[in-house]
C-alpha cells in the first residue's frame, strides 16, 4: 500500500509520545478558554453597580447646563399644574399664581433632588467593583432595550431601597442613576433614553426609577406611547411623614428656608393648607393616580407600601416580583436590619460580597413639628387618602 508524504508525515506525528500529549494538551486548553469566555459573557450581564457610562462621560458644566434647563421646564409644568377634583370634600383650594419667594423655593427643592441624585451616583461607584480585562473583553453579550417595569414614585417614599433590592436579582437590570426622561428630557429622543440603559439577556428585565414621574401631568401619556405593557410600580408612604421627609432634605441643602409650619399653610389663623407647596401636594396620591388611570389599567400599576418596606422587606419584594413575573430570588436570607439607621440592609449586596445599607441622604433625622400642625395636615389628606384606598382596593392605615 502506498502512502503519501502527508499521511506519512501525521502518522509520524501521532506516533510520538510527546508530540501526541501535546496535542490533546492544546485541545483541552482551547476548550478551557472557550468556556471561560461563554462563562464570563453571562456573568456580565449580570446586575452591575458601576455607574452608567452617559453620566461619566458628562463633564461639570455639560449635566450643569442640562440641568438647569430641565429644572426650569420642571418648574413651569409644577406651577401650571391644576389641583384635585370638586367630588372630594376638604380645605382644598386651587393654588394662586406663586410668588418669587415661592418659586425660589420649589427651585431649592429642585436643588436638593439633583443634589441626593449625585450622593447616590457618587456612593454607587465608591462601591462599583473595577470591571476585569474579560469583563470588557465580552461586554458584547446582550443589547439595550427599554424599560419593560418603571418606578415611578414617590419622592422619599422608598424608591431607592426598592431599586437596589431588586438589584439582587439576576434576572432583573436596572440603570443606577435617574434618567428624568419622562419630565426632563424628553425632547432627546427614545434612542437617546435607550442607550442608558444596561444591557440584558433574553428573558431579564430592564428597570428603571424616577419619583417624579407619578407627580408629572406629561408622564403617562409619554410612557404609554412608547409601551402600553409597561409595568409600573409606586412605593407610597404616610403623606404626612412623607411631607415632613421631604421638607427634611430640602432643608439639609438650604438651611435658611422658612419652617415647615409656615409653609405648610396659607393662613395658619384659618389653618388653610397652602396645596401649591410640593411637598404638600406630592402626597394627595389619588389625583395623580386618577391621571395614570386614564392610560393604564389598575391591574398594571403595583403600589408597595413604603412602612411595610422597612418592617417586612421580603413581603413586600415578593409582591413586586410576583407582579414582574419573576422567580421569589430575595428573601429574608437577603436582609438585616441596621438600629442605627433604622432601615433593613443587604447582607451582601449584588456585585459585593459585603453587607450594603443606603447612604447618608437616607434615613436624615427629622425636625421637631408642631404636633397641631400635623394633625391639621391628617386632617387635610384623610378625604384623599380614603379616595386612594378605595382607588387602589387597599388600605394603607395612615388614619
């Protein structure tokens, strides 16, 4: 039988011992990298804290200069917006055209928001892990979609400690900073918005949070026509606690603004509540609520309940992943909860090994308000909040 000289010279090279070693040496490494890579492509779609590449590529004077213009368009539809329904019975008065005083308020409060937004950015990379050389290497895996779940209020409700619970699990992304799409910066488009976002496998759902939505006239309309299937959740707090929280932040930023009392009322002889202070008419949840009904269908809209948040964190997480349609991943395992700041932690935050409890714009201590004033102010928002309970099927037991 006859060889040819390339039969001849792969026999020869099988024949030997050591040359045959090596070859199935390097058949197994080749197979050992291609699943190391398979492996690290999923593990970096992974929830990640590393903070959204737009915001760093923003310079100081770029997210000033967009800022300041988006707080302005902000203001002007705050001012613009009408007040609640005649059917409701209660000191409720639409709100006059708003003094410069007035309005260097609301732009205060404006202040604080962007400010604790930044707190928070800046917590979440103090604490991003560095992304390793195959991490960057496989970043290709996945691809930007939409929000398929928003949440979308309150302010100083607990949207926060929700975001970054829901963060823990795998099959949920979300984007760590708030995009104010919807109320700021809506004019640059969806493809702009969409690039924000993380990327996610088939099958993981891409998230994101902004309070200010639930309270922006504009925002339903503007999320329904991008999608009518998206979930929306809103975490809701005491109106009153939430009021004086509110307050609490803004006066963290700007020591000099007036007392909560005075700018709770109108008249304080009268003890007519002054509704064109947000912080006041952020909590009147059913006339936002009857807004987003008017585009979405209650069964779309899940309301957490920002006391049960911090008493029963899993209760409540296995509530909004039974709306989301995910597997029940956080449970009690997930929490402990820390005395000194009051508020359930993470045993081990999602791309830390360590236990994780939110900043120090989280959890501030409270002034000291005139108990008349927050009994007048129960009695204010019991006729709405029995609205929204019977709104919602769910009684929230602020009264």
């Amino acid at each position: 039988m006859e060889y040819s000289p390339v039969c001849h010279s792969l026999y020869a090279l099988w024949s030997s011992p050591v040359k045959k070693k090596l070859i199935l040496l390097s058949i197994m490494f080749l197979i050992w990298v291609y699943m190391l890579y398979s492996c690290v492509g999923y593990c970096s779609t992974m929830p990640s804290l590393v903070v959204d590449g737009y915001r760093g590529k923003e310079t100081g004077a770029a997210v000033a200069k967009r800022t300041e213009s988006a707080g302005t368009d902000l203001v002007s539809r705050l001012l613009a917006q009408p007040q609640p329904w005649e059917d409701i019975e209660s000191d409720y008065e639409e709100p006059s055209i708003r003094t410069a005083a007035s309005r260097d308020l609301l732009n205060n409060e404006l202040e604080a928001d962007r400010a604790d937004d930044w707190d928070e950015m800046r917590g979440e990379q103090q604490r991003a892990p560095e992304p390793s050389a195959m991490s960057s290497f496989s970043n290709g895996s996945g691809s930007k979609k939409l929000p398929q779940a928003i949440i979308i209020g309150v302010k100083k409700g607990g949207t926060r400690a929700l975001l970054e619970f829901l963060r823990v699990h795998p099959d949920i992304r979300a984007v760590g900073a708030e995009p104010h799409f919807f109320d700021r910066n809506y004019d640059n488009g969806l493809e702009w918005y969409r690039e924000l976002m993380p990327k996610t496998l088939e099958g993981q759902i891409t998230m994101e949070k902004t309070p200010s939505y639930f309270v922006t006239r504009e925002a339903p309309a503007r999320i329904a026509a991008m999608s009518r299937d998206t979930k929306l959740i809103v975490v809701v707090r005491d109106p009153v606690t939430r009021a004086i929280s509110d307050y609490t932040q803004t006066l963290s930023k700007k020591p000099d603004i007036p007392s909560f009392e005075s700018l709770t009322f109108k008249n304080r002889t009268t003890g007519l509540i002054d509704t064109s202070w947000s912080a006041v008419q952020i909590g009147i949840y059913a006339k936002h609520l009857d807004n987003w009904l008017q585009y979405f269908p209650m069964e779309q809209i899940l309301f957490v309940s920002g006391e049960r948040l911090i008493s029963d964190p899993a209760g409540e997480l296995g509530r909004v992943q039974d709306f989301l349609g995910l597997k029940r991943i956080i449970t009690d395992k997930h929490f402990y909860f820390n005395q000194t700041k009051g508020f359930p932690c993470l045993k081990k935050a999602e791309g830390s090994s360590k236990p994780h409890c939110l900043g120090k714009t989280k959890g501030r201590t409270h002034p000291n308000i005139d108990p008349e004033v927050v009994q007048r102010l129960r009695d204010f928002y019991r006729p709405f909040n029995m609205k929204f309970y019977q709104m919602t099927g769910h009684n929230f037991g602020w009264d």
